[in-house]
C-alpha cells in the first residue's frame, strides 16, 4: 500500500514524512525544496491480539511495542504542485505522474495561511482553502489527460486492456470498473469520446481513492482559524495536525531527551537548560492542550477509516499462533474490510490461493469456508494443496 502526501510547495510535505518515517528528506522554508520523490516506510498502529491470546509475539513483517503492533505502508513524498502543474508548469506533469500510485493521498495544507498557493509568504487575507482546491483540480486536469493518452494508446482493444492500463494510476480496477458503470460508457472503448472520459476523470478525481488534508502548522496562533475554515469546506477529511512537532519529539526520544513509555511520553527536563528545555517544555505545553501531534492519526485515518482496512494474522500453528520457525503472530496483514480467507491466501501467496482448501479461526478452532468474512484481529490458519 502506498499513501501519496502532496500539496503546494513549502506546506510541510518533507517534514511529515520525516515525521512518518523517521527519514531525513531535506526540508526548508522556501518553496520547491523537494524535486525528486521521497520514498520510505511508516507505520499503521492497531492494538495487537498477543495480550487478548496470552502469548508473547514475535513479529516479523512488523513491529510491536507496547501491546500496540505497528504495520508497514509505503509513504511517498512528491515535489509542490501549482496551478497549472497538470499542464506541465514547474514540472508538475511529472510530480503528478510520481504520486499517482499511491493508494491514497494526504494533501498537506499549511493552516496558519502563511504560506500562499506558490508557497511564498501570503498576504493576510489569504484563504487557507485555496490551494487545498488548486491542488484538486490540478489532480483532476491531469488525470482527465491520462486518461484520453491511455484511449489513445488502447483504442480498439478490449475494454479490460483499458481498465489495467488505468491500474498504473493508482485506481482498483474494482473502482474504474464502477466508474465506467456509473458514467454510462459503452462496452466498446471504440465508441468512448473525450466528453466520457471527461466525466470519468471527474468522477474517479471524486470516489476513486480518498483524499484527506492535513490541516499543518496548528502549533501557530493563527492555524484555529484555518483549521476551522478547513473542515468546514472539506468536512470529515481533514485532520489537525504539527509535522514540525512530531519530529521535533522523534528526535528528543532519540537522544534520550523524552521517554516513550507504556503511559505516554515522559519528558526529561530537569538537568537542562537554555534552548533545548524551551523547545522540549513548548512541546510539552502543546501537548497538554492537543494531546497528540496528530501525526500517527491522519495515518491511521487514511488506512484504517477512508481506505476501510482490517487487520488480520495469518499462523501456520492454529494451537500456538505460530509460523513454522516458532515465530508467535508473526506477520499483521492489512486487508479490505469484508476480506474473505481466500482473499487472505492471496495477499500471502498466489499458490495458497489456488490451492486453498478452507481456513481455520485461530481463536475459535472452527472451520472457515473462503467466502466468509473476516474481522479485523482474526488469527487465521489457511489449509492448501499448496
Ligand atoms: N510552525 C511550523 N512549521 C512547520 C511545520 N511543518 C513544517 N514546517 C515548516 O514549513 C517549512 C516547509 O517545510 P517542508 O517540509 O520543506 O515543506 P514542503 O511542503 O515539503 O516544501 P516543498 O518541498 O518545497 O514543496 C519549513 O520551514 C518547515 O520547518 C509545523 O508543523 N509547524
Ligand atoms: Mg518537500
């Protein structure tokens, strides 16, 4: 899975993927900082099964700490878009091509509104929505441009050489294929015009894969205001955030400054003094207020409640919920809500699919067909000829 942060220049963008993954992609307070694609690994938290089974895990594909496990996902940071970026302006045709394989997208807006829609310093009435809307369209331009290059290059071929032509864009084929229903094409990509695939841009810009906005920079005054101004326009999607802050506590953990510990962050600040103590106690103040720095949140918001995934743990060892190396609950795999077994067999292994016989519900002991649902936290055994 791959979460996309896009957004105007000089938002936060490269800090809240520092913030996320722990990288160190070059960040600054001017626009176009990034032009190459950042590319690391961050995690999705869900509260492991090992204390509701009794046994202590041993992950593999993941981590845990604190009873919490932490679930890979691959984030990619991309250069900032302006407008006409969908026309190739400051390059944007290929930062959009660079993000369109994401799964989902986080566009990183700066609340405070300090920052304008070319990431320069914004005059005092700027509207903090404007480039979260720039940034929409620009998405929607492009990809209405994708689309009648990919007719172009498919025309005449059957319509599900069209639909896998389209994967390359981020979308299911589950998602093109309402798409195409919705928008009433014919079966014959022969007969589709540029006005159809039109309609199909708009309404895969719109339902295809979710959009949240990271409402940034909420440890400025001014961001309360832009903040509300944000989830007014885009109400339910956008989640408050402070990248800065988030790697500012990353880095204090790191040299032993704050404690993460099983009850919260425990701050070290007696023997300190001068500018490291102000920065920790502001820290500190602002998590009094906040709680969280809303980092992990608008990740986890994305996977687990706009892109609606489970969490499930696939065992060799039904009895010991275990791999055949001894591993307990070793691997924590995100799936679609409403997967079936067999769905599982596949996210582990084409053979186990083709194979698969039936499943067994660790927790339960019973027997499970492959086209029963699972639920999130499900310990499953899969049974193949395989
Ligand atoms: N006050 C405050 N500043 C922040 C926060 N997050 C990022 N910044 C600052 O915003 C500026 C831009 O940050 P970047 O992460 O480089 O922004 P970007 O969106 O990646 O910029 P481009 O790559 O140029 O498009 C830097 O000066 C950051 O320190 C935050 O939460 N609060
Ligand atoms: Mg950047």
């Amino acid at each position: 899975m791959i979460i996309g942060l896009l957004g105007a220049p000089n938002k936060g963008k490269s800090t809240l993927f520092n913030a996320l993954t722990g990288s160190s992609a070059l960040i600054a307070n001017y626009p176009f900082t990034t032009i190459d694609p950042n590319k690391a690994v961050a995690y999705v938290t869900s509260p492991c099964v090992d204390k509701e089974l009794n046994v202590k895990c041993t992950p593999r594909n993941s981590k845990c700490e604190f009873g919490i496990r932490k679930i890979p996902v691959n984030i990619i940071d991309v250069a900032g878009l302006v407008e006409d970026a969908s026309e190739g302006k400051g390059m944007g045709n290929e930062f959009l091509g660079d993000v369109s394989v994401a799964d989902a997208l986080i566009i990183v807006a700066d609340a405070s509104g300090k920052t304008n829609s070319d990431g320069n310093p914004a005059d005092s009435d700027y509207d903090v929505c404007q480039d979260v809307l720039m940034v929409k369209s620009e998405l929607t331009k492009w990809l209405k441009k994708s689309l009648i290059k990919n007719l172009k290059k498919n025309r005449g071929k059957p319509l599900s050489e069209f639909v896998l032509g389209l994967k390359s864009l981020g979308y299911s084929e589950k998602k093109i294929e309402e798409g195409i229903s919705y928008c009433k094409l014919s079966n014959k990509t022969l007969e589709w015009t540029e006005d159809d695939l039109n309609k199909l841009g708009d309404w895969l810009s719109e339902f295809g894969k979710p959009i949240v906005i990271a409402a940034n920079k909420m440890d400025l005054e001014s961001s309360k205001t832009g903040y509300k101004i944000l989830n007014e326009k885009f109400a339910g999607a956008v989640y408050p955030i402070c990248a800065d802050m988030q790697l500012a506590i990353n880095k204090g953990i790191e040299k032993g400054f704050i404690k993460n510990t099983e009850n919260g962050l425990q701050f070290e600040t007696n023997n300190l003094n001068g500018p490291i103590k102000a920065a920790l106690e502001k820290i500190e103040t602002y998590l009094k207020e906040h709680k969280t720095t809303g980092v992990q949140e608008i990740l986890n918001g994305i996977v687990f409640n706009s892109l609606r995934k489970i969490v499930v743990y696939p065992v060799e060892d039904e009895t010991h919920f275990s791999d055949h190396f001894s591993h307990i609950l070793p691997d924590a795999i995100l799936l679609d809500e409403n997967s079936t077994p067999l769905n599982l067999s596949g996210a582990i292994h084409t053979d186990l699919e083709k194979g698969f016989l039936y499943a067994i519900d660790a927790k339960t002991k019973k027997k499970l067909g492959k086209n029963e649902q699972l639920q999130t936290g499900s310990v499953i055994k899969i049974v193949s000829t395989r």
